[in-house]
C-alpha cells in the first residue's frame, strides 16, 4: 500500500506541467468550476510553505554556509535581476498596468523549490540551490514589498506594509510551523515527507486553474501577451544569473544552481500576493510563470546532465 501511495505521487510530480495545462484548459473551458477556489488560494499557498519547511535540510544549509560567498551571490543576483527584468520588460513593452506589477511582483519572489530538482537533475550544487531557497524566502518578507514598491508604483498603487502581513502570513509563519514540526515530530514529518511534493503540485495545479478561470475572458486578449513577457523573462533569469556567476568566478556547479534559482520563482506565492493586492488579472503572469518556468528549467538541466561538471570544476553534486 505504501509503494503503490509512493507510485501515486511519483505520478503527480513527474507530470506537473501536463496536470496544470490540463487544469488551465480546463478552467477556460469551465471557469465556473476553478473561481470557487479564489477563498482559498492563501491557505493553498501556506500549506505550500508548510511542506517546504518539512523538508528543509539543515545540513545542505550548513554545507552551503562553509562557502558563503556562492549564496550571497546568488541571493544578490536573484533579489537584482528578476524584478529590474521585470521592470524593464513591462516598460519596453508597454504592457498594461496590471499585467506590469504582476510581472514585477513575480520578479521580487524568492526562489521557489521546482529549482532545487532541476539544479539535481542538471548536476549542479544542489546544497546551493537549497541555501538559496531557503535565505530568500526567509528574506522575502522585507525584500519583496520594498522591490515591489520600488519597480511596480509606476503603475499601480504599492502598499508595503500589507505585502509585508501577507508573506509573514503565508510564507514565514508556514515555513516555521514545518521547520518545527520536523524538529519537534521527526517521525511524523518524515512520513509526511513522501507526500509532501503531491500536495504541493496539486495545491499549485488549483491555484493556476483558479487564476486561468477568473481571466478566462481576458485571455484571448492577453494570453500571448503573457506568455511572451514571462518567456523573455525566465530567459533573462537564467542566462543573467548564470552569466553574472560566471564573471564572478564561480565553479560549473555553482553556476547551475544560481541560474536556475535566479531564473525559476516562487510562483504561487506571486499569482497569491498579485491576487489579493492588484486583482486577478496582475496573477496571470505568475500562473503562466509556473507552467514555463519548469518546463525551461527541466530542458536546461536535461542539456546540462549531459555535460557533468569535472573534478576542479564544481562536480560536487553528481546525482548519478
């Protein structure tokens, strides 16, 4: 029973990005069937978070703590690229405001954990990648409403104090809870930990299809339009954080795990703060990030798993 449960997750989190294309063309279809989920996109978002404290490893933060120099660079570049690119993105093109401080919004999220699987698969420092996920999120709270304010009152109102509450209250307060039920109920937590990655899909899966159904009639309109700001946007993600640790002398492996935490964002945490502060159209973009993001970021690291860093230069997390 236990392996065929196991199996069953396996499934869900393998096929991620056919579950919430399946759900996106679903909720435009059926919107009716997706808007009852808008109460609930917050607490989906927090029990995200919960799980991602569950499964948080100390020893991969202390192992990326001995080099310090790797994380605060790769903090840096992600808090740096992402939301200018953003900024810059929406300005050159003109987008319309909503559109615009949800991309932005999306830009100012801390990393997201897809990125800790894909910078496995592609052979990166997969300690790394977790330190990195684990030191935005915990610095979320001040840095996304301050970036936020910085790149998006151009275009609408920014209140930093309630983005402020809202990631203390779906971010950080989730994160401690799962860190302390780890620490408190190891047992319990590592049986919970098999169906963590399930969960979250699922939770990510009805958050998309929520945003989908409530801009189902703005689609036509918008989608494509959406569709090439995050593309670009991803892009610039990956190939800046990659270059920016590149210039800075960073080893193969370390370049891996900065591109794909600085290109890969937590994007439920942005469609949730974009719905609840700018409406449900400025959510679109981090639904369409959510999608394309994986799907990038597993393409990457498939070419990437086929050209495994050496001795010398950052080989250190061979998954093989």
């Amino acid at each position: 029973m236990a392996a065929a449960k196991a199996r069953g997750g396996a499934v869900l989190t393998r096929w991620f990005v056919l579950w919430v294309l399946l759900a996106s063309a679903a909720a435009v279809r059926f919107p009716g069937a997706f808007t009852g989920i808008r109460p609930w996109i917050a607490p989906l978002l927090g029990l995200i978070m919960f799980g991602m404290g569950m499964t948080l490893e100390a020893e991969a933060f202390r192992r990326a703590l001995r080099s310090p120099v790797p994380l605060a660079l790769g903090v840096v570049l992600q808090f740096l690229v992402m939301p200018l690119a953003g900024f810059g993105i929406a300005a050159g093109f003109r987008l319309p405001p909503q559109i615009s401080a949800g991309l932005v919004l999306v830009g100012a999220c801390p990393g997201g954990t897809a990125s800790n699987v894909m910078v496995y698969l592609s052979r990166g420092n997969v300690a790394l990648s977790i330190a990195m996920t684990t030191c935005s999120t915990l610095l979320a709270p001040l840095v996304t409403p301050w970036l936020t304010l910085l790149y998006a009152r151009r275009w609408l109102p920014v209140d930093p104090a309630a983005l402020f509450l809202s990631i203390l209250e779906v971010v950080l307060v989730p994160v401690v809870l799962g860190l302390a039920v780890k620490r408190l109920a190891p047992g319990a937590a590592a049986r919970a930990e098999a169906w963590t990655p399930a969960v979250s899909v699922l939770a990510i899966v009805a958050i998309v299809g929520c945003v989908v159904a409530l801009n189902a009639g703005n689609l036509r309109a918008t989608g494509p339009l959406v569709l090439g700001a995050v593309v670009l946007h991803n892009g610039l993600g990956l190939a800046l954080g990659y270059a920016g640790a590149w210039i800075l002398g960073q080893d193969t492996a370390d370049r891996r795990a900065i591109a794909l935490e600085v290109g890969m964002q937590n994007s439920g945490l942005g469609a949730a703060l974009a719905h609840a502060h700018f409406g449900a159209l400025a959510a679109l973009p981090s639904a369409v990030f959510s999608v394309w993001h994986n799907v990038s970021g597993a393409l990457l690291a498939g070419i990437w798993r086929r050209r495994p860093a050496g001795p010398g230069e950052g080989g250190r997390a061979d998954p093989a």
